[in-house]
C-alpha cells in the first residue's frame, strides 16, 4: 500500500463529488434538515407514538403445561392462527429479568403455582388497551369452556351464568358465579391488565436516526456502487488499474473514502440534531459498525453490477427487498432472520446513541452489526478483486 | 533493455471452446514500431489485452522487457503506456487534471501533464473539461497519457482512428520520436496506409496465427502483383503479366505500335495481400 498512490486516489474520489454536484447538493440538503429539526421545537417532548394502533402478534406465555393451556393450544381458531404463539415463560426473551416484547405484540400470561388460582396477565402495547381485544376474547372464549368441562368432568351441572369475554369485570363475575356451583373443582381466577411500558417513540429522534442511517447508506451504498460501475462501464477503472495502482489500492481508496464521507456526514446530521452525542464513544463505534455493513453492500453491487443503472437498481433493490424481508418478519413473527440484517441492528444501535439511551442489549446489537460488517466486507473483497475491475 | 523488448512464445488463449489466439510466436524488437494487423477476431486485440494484463494466456509466454507478464505483472506494469481503441478519461475532469491524476499514480511531477499536453498541441484546452472534447482531441489525450511517464513500451489500439490528417500525422511523429529515443510501439490498425506509412515491421495475423512477419517494403516486393494494366487507343483494356514472355513481348509490342493510350503498373495493394495470406476481407 503506497502512501502517494492512495493519497491520488482518494484525492480523485473527493474531486469527483466536487465535479458532480448532485450528491453535494444532496447532502447539503440532508444536514439543511437536521439543523431545522434541531432549531425548531428542540425541546419539545415526546408527543405521539409512530405506531399504528393494535397488535398483529400475541404470545400466550406460560409457567407449567396445564389442562388450561393443553386446551388454548388445541382451540385456536383459523383467524388467529399464526398470530398466538405459545411459549412457556422461560424461553421468553428478557433483559435483566424483564420479558421484552417487539413493537406491535402483546401477551397473555398464564401462571398457576401449585394447582392454585389461575393468574392471568394481559400486557397491552402501551396506550392501546384494546389491541389485544381479538385475542382476549378468544382467551376468555376457551377459558371458559376449559374450565366449564373440568366443572362437569367433576359432577359440577353448571348451566353457564351469563358471559362476557369482552369485559373483564364480566370475566370475573361469571367466573365467581361458576365457582359458586362447582365449587373448588375449578380454580380461582385472578386478571389483572397493563401496559406494556416502555419508551415511546420519539419521531424527531425516529426522523434523526432515519438521516443518519441514510446518510450512510447514501454514502456507502449508493454513490459507491454507482461511481465505482460508472468508472468501469467509462474504461476508468481499467485505466486505473493498468497504472502502477494495484486492485488493492484501488479498493482500499474507495473503502476508505465512502465511509468516510457517509460517516462525516452522518454525524454532521447527526451534531446538528443533538450535538452531544458527538462526544459519546458509543455513536462513533454504531458509525464506524453500520459505515462497515453498508460498505460491504455497496462493494458487492458494485462488484456485481456491470453498468451504473444496474448499480443503481441493485442499491435501491436490495433497500427495498431488505425493508420488505424486515416488514414480512416482523408482522409474520419470525425472529431470527432480521438478526442477519445489518439494517435491523443499524437503526435500533444509531436510534440508542441519537437519544441517549444505549441498554446493554444495545452492545450486543452494535456487535451483531459489526459481525455483519464483517461478513459483507469479506465478500465484498473477494468479489472485487475477483471480478470487479474489469470491464 | 534485452534486444527483443516483447517476446511471445506459443501463446494460446481460449475461450471456451474457441481458440481467439492459437500459437503465436512472435518477437518484437526493442526501438521499432511494429503493427500488428489482422480482420476482425483474428486475434490482435486479444493478444493486446494479455500484454496489458487484461487477461492470462491459456498457455504459451509473454515477457515484456525480460518480465514475465503473467508473473511479474507488477515489474510489468509501469513500463508500459496504453492508448485503448475507446477514451477512457474522467469527462467532468479537465484535460490537465485527468493527467495530473495519472502523474500522481505513475509518481512524476505535475509539470509532466503540461509538456506532454504541449506534445499533443492540447495545451489550448487544457483547463477544459473532458466532456467538451471533440473524438480527436481525447483521442490525443489518451496517446498524452500513455506516454506521461515516458515508458519503453507503447500498445496503441488504432491510435489514428477519428483524427483529422493534420492530428494523424502528428500522432505519427510522436511516434517516431519515441521509437527514435529507444521506445518500442506496437500498434494495431485496420488502416493500410497507416501500417504502410508509419510502421518499420507488420506482423499479419488470421485465426489466432501469425501469417505474414516482415518490413511493409518487404510485403510489398512479396506481394505486388507484376501486371500492367492498358487502355488501348480503341478503349479496350488489357492486362500483361510481365512475369511471363508472352506478357512482356504482348506489352512492348502495344506500346511500340503506339496502340497505347494509357499504360498502369499495379501497386501494391495491402487489403489485396491481406485477402491473398488470410483469405478474408477487411471489415
């Protein structure tokens, strides 16, 4: 690696963006809006939630295998099938012995110690009390009948008291009444209901980590991938790569110059936001994790894609694909498949840093992101220097 | 500098089934200009493309100044400059600023750029961008490029093409100068007069293969046909092979009798050499 060949090199990057003034333009655009953000209503509290109301997922969490729960698992009605995933209580996900719960899902927990009363817990999203009504009322639903079948498999002949699964107070009353003839052949019933708790979401802080994560993507991804294809489908890169530049120092120019830029940037945006976090060890290593996996990415389209409008499509593809991969998992449930998105663990790291509020599992995203980056850029390398300069 | 400034030996490169170069065996002298000529997929370009490292030989070696180009491709590199068949600048770039670039990779001074942007005659539009070039100027441009770090070997891919007589000839005299002060040039072109008029040795190559390896005065002796061509005073056109007895007698004994009206030798015709060695046309 020769210290006048890279200097050249990086040197050229930066004249080109000074020549084409378009992504100038753009960012200066970018930090424009995040200096009006934080100029106006800078102290302006956390006033809505960025969420559409309801809950699309349900867990019914439980602490032992009981007729109750045998029978929840065998009457979950097509509607909501797919939607009530049962769990015992110890394979929840938790975070210094609190259970944590994804955006949009809620649960109901079952816990009957030693044979006991039935405590039931119904968790909400926060400030949606309603959101899990669907799921509540067919908990109630085949509670009811569970435990009206264990009344009568033990001699109870209860005719149903009048029943409303929609209504708490209704529940408990039809409960009592049921116990009344049963007697201590169905157990107690007690329900209590909360809010899952929780920060809400702040959409200046949303809006701030939403610039900064583009701005790196704008950086990494997509003037990477659309410059490098442009120099290759101009003769540039082969030019560049017949002089006494190796394949090395070609790559290693533009994987230094584009993090740089979308790192610069985004902290820019960033400081103009909330200038503190600038000062936080934190923000630069979610900066320097996110900067790595969206420069492994944009290495690879442009190793892969042969013409600037096909790294330009690949770019805004693999957005697109990634965002509606993220979406289809959230809504759908599945846990493990966003974990390998590095635009899953991105935004969640940059929205702790932006706001301050970095919990420990925010160090493991940050490391799944760096792994990632990892990945991306080992891939990317032996792309590159496989096939990527060649015309 | 060895006395063979590229050596090709059995070079065979192949793509897939297809052999685009088939056991050329060629040498090439130190301080000449060669041309390298051939129709279309004959194989020059691609024999191009594995002396500037652009892709491996199948089989068979190339060495350029003693290196081996497939494994000393990092000695290789900087001795050679490069004019492709298309421009390849950066066209936001002016002219100084695109070679200033290339200084900068090859390690000369900045003030190269300008005596070589003198050399081309673009100083006029040296603080233009590329973008406002005309065909012939990039084209100049390149050959200003190739030649910025004064390298012993110059592959030019038809390094007149798209340039006005006065800017071909001026391109012929760069060239002359470098083979003049040591440099070897090797150019590939479709244009006969140019191979003729610039060129010390031609190298002809059809399917992959050397054909024809001599000096342009040397085809044409080989090649020339030896007939006259006359249009006889009543418009009839005949032509005598002066090979033969019969043709020489038959030409003098019209021209005696003054039944003459016109009297042509045949020069040498490259593309009807070029159909007699490689059996194709020029496309």
């Amino acid at each position: 690696m020769r210290p006048h060949i890279l200097a050249a090199l990086l040197r050229k990057e930066w004249d080109r963006h000074l020549a084409n003034r378009g992504g100038v333009a753009l960012g200066l655009l970018l930090v424009a809006a995040a200096v009006l953000m934080g100029a106006f209503a800078p102290d302006e509290a956390a006033g809505s939630v960025g969420r559409v109301g309801g809950a699309h997922h349900c867990f019914v969490e439980y602490d032992a295998e009981t007729p109750l729960v045998a029978h929840l698992a065998r009457n979950v009605p097509p509607e909501l099938a797919g939607q009530v995933v049962f769990r015992r209580l110890a394979d929840a996900d938790a975070v210094d012995g609190l259970i944590v719960y994804d955006p949009g899902v809620g649960s109901i927990q079952l816990r009957q110690p030693a044979g006991g009363a039935v405590r039931v817990s119904v968790w909400y999203p926060d400030g949606d009390p309603a959101a899990l009504a669907r799921f509540e009322g067919w908990f109630w639903r085949e509670s009811r009948r569970a435990f009206g079948e264990q009344a009568r498999r033990d001699g109870a002949s209860a005719p149903d008291p009048a029943f409303g699964p929609d209504d708490s107070w209704l529940v408990l009353e039809a409960h009592g009444r049921l116990r009344d003839r049963a007697g201590s052949a169905v157990p107690e019933l007690v329900v209590d209901r909360k809010g899952l708790g929780g920060a809400v979401l702040d959409v200046r802080a949303a809006v701030a980590t939403g610039m900064v994560a583009f701005a790196l993507y704008f950086a990494c991804v997509y003037l990477l991938a659309t410059l490098t294809c442009e120099e290759r489908e101009r003769g540039l890169l082969l030019a560049q790569a017949l002089s006494p530049a190796s394949t090395t120092e070609i790559i290693a120019a533009k994987a230094l110059f584009y993090p740089a830029l979308g790192i610069g940037l985004a902290a820019v945006v960033a400081g103009a936001y909330r200038p503190d976090v600038l000062a936080e060890p934190f923000f630069w290593l979610s900066l320097a994790a996110v900067g790595g996996g969206f420069l492994g990415v944009g290495l690879t389209v442009a190793a892969l894609a042969r013409t600037q409008r096909a790294a330009f499509l690949g770019a805004m593809g693999y957005l697109l694909a990634v965002s509606l991969v993220l979406l289809g998992c959230t809504t759908g449930g599945v846990r493990w498949v966003p974990a390998l998105a590095v635009e899953y663990h991105g935004p969640r790291v940059l929205h702790a840093a932006l706001t301050g509020s970095v919990a420990e599992d925010h160090w493991g995203h940050l490391l799944a992101a760096a792994g990632l980056a990892a990945g991306w850029l080992a891939l990317a390398g032996w792309l590159f220097r496989r096939v990527g300069w060649q015309a | 500098m060895p006395s063979h400034a590229i050596r090709i030996a059995g070079l065979r490169v192949v793509f897939g089934s297809f052999p685009a170069v088939d056991g050329l065996d060629l040498d090439i002298r130190a301080g000449e200009l060669f041309g390298l000529i051939g129709p279309n997929g004959a194989g020059k370009s691609t024999t191009l493309r594995v002396l500037t490292g652009q892709r491996r030989p199948t089989a068979g070696a190339v060495t350029v100044c003693g290196y081996d180009v497939a494994r000393e491709w990092a000695a290789v590199r900087p001795l050679f400059g490069y004019v492709p068949d298309r421009d390849n600048h950066f066209a936001e770039f002016t002219g100084r600023k695109n070679l200033r670039f290339f200084a900068r990779l090859y390690g000369v001074p900045p003030r190269r750029a300008d005596e070589v942007l003198d050399l081309v005659e673009l100083d006029g539009a040296a603080d233009v961008a590329v973008a406002g070039y005309s065909l012939g100027m990039r084209k100049k441009l390149l050959l200003a490029r190739a030649v910025l770090h004064d390298p012993p070997v110059l592959y030019l891919d038809e390094p007149t093409a798209n340039l006005d007589p006065r800017s071909a000839a001026l391109v012929r005299r760069i060239l002359r100068d470098r083979v003049n002060a040591g440099a070897t040039v090797v150019l590939t072109t479709h244009d006969m007069d140019e191979v003729d008029a610039a060129c010390d040795r031609v190298g002809v190559v059809c399917r992959g293969k050397l054909v024809a390896l001599d000096s342009p005065a040397a085809l044409k002796q080989a090649h020339t046909e030896r007939v006259v061509d006359v249009v006889r005073a009543d418009g009839r056109r005949e032509a005598f092979a002066v090979d033969t007895d019969r043709g020489r007698r038959g030409l003098a004994e019209l021209v005696a009798a003054g039944r003459a009206a016109s009297v042509h030798t045949r020069e040498f015709d490259f593309r009807a050499t070029f159909l007699r060695l490689t059996g194709q046309a020029f496309e």
